[in-house]
C-alpha cells in the first residue's frame, strides 16, 4: 500500500506494508460483524407482515427498513474501501448480512426453503456490493484525474 497525495484518489492511511497486512484480515472480520448487524438493526426484529384488512398480507419489511439498510451498506463499504483491498471488502458485508439472514430464517422455517432463499440472498448482496465497490472506486478515480488535471 503507497501512501500518496493528500487529495488523490488513491490516498490511504500511512501504514508500513507489514502493518497494513497485519490489519486486513481484522478489518475482514470487523466488516463480516458489521454486515451481520446490518440484518439485525433493519429487518431481523421485524417479522409480521402487513395487512389493511382490504388489501392482500405485503411482506414485514417497510419501505424505510430497506432505505436505512441501503444507505447504511453504501456509508459501510465506503469506509469499509478506505481501510480494505477490494477483494476482501467485496465478500465481508454481503457474507455477515447472509449469515445473519441464514440464523434467522433456518430457525424460523420448517420446509427448508430458507436454503434456496440462503443462495438467492448471498449471490444478491455480493454482486450488489461488487458493483457498489467498482462504482465508489471508478468515483475516486474521475476525482483524482480532477485533482492532477487541476493541479497542472
């Protein structure tokens, strides 16, 4: 890990190699337990559905769950970039927030379905934090060709 300019794209926290190896596989972990408490904050507690009496049961989760959970997954792999390579930030939210996924409903589910949602959670969360990370990476680089064009 290079430490650069102040305002570029690529800048990280001033770490020997050594110790920004050491403190990968942490920050993995911290990211996995931090993608497991998603579940549990926004939809976990939430397990009744929703019935006005003239429209058909939606769902338990609301429209607000979803967003909080969106927009804290974005706050979370934005940091979570700062402080891990790709290929470990990559999997660590999506593989906590599945785990956690994969408690709640196997203890809840009597015909063993929650395997199939299981797969179904897993591959939505990874391939939705892939391409979040690729979208906030290919961000700090257009704002880092910004940075060196404006500085020449």
């Amino acid at each position: 890990m290079n430490s650069t300019a102040p305002g570029s794209a690529d800048a990280r926290p001033a770490l020997s190699p050594g110790m920004a190896r050491t403190l990968q596989p942490s920050a993995a972990i911290a990211f996995t337990v931090l993608g497991a408490g998603l579940w549990w904050a926004w939809f976990a507690w939430d397990t009744v559905g929703i019935s006005s009496g003239t429209e058909p049961q939606s769902g338990p989760y609301e429209a607000w769950q979803v967003v909080g959970c969106v927009v804290a997954w974005i706050v979370l792999t934005w940091l979570g970039k700062k402080v891990l390579r790709p290929l470990l930030l990559i999997p660590a939210l999506p593989v906590g927030f599945t785990a956690a996924w994969i408690l709640t409903a196997a203890l809840s589910d009597d015909s063993g379905l929650w395997a199939v949602g299981a797969i179904l959670v897993a591959a939505g969360t990874l391939a939705g934090n892939a391409l979040l990370v690729w979208v906030l990476r290919s961000i700090d680089r257009r704002r880092g060709q910004r940075t060196r064009s404006a500085a020449l």
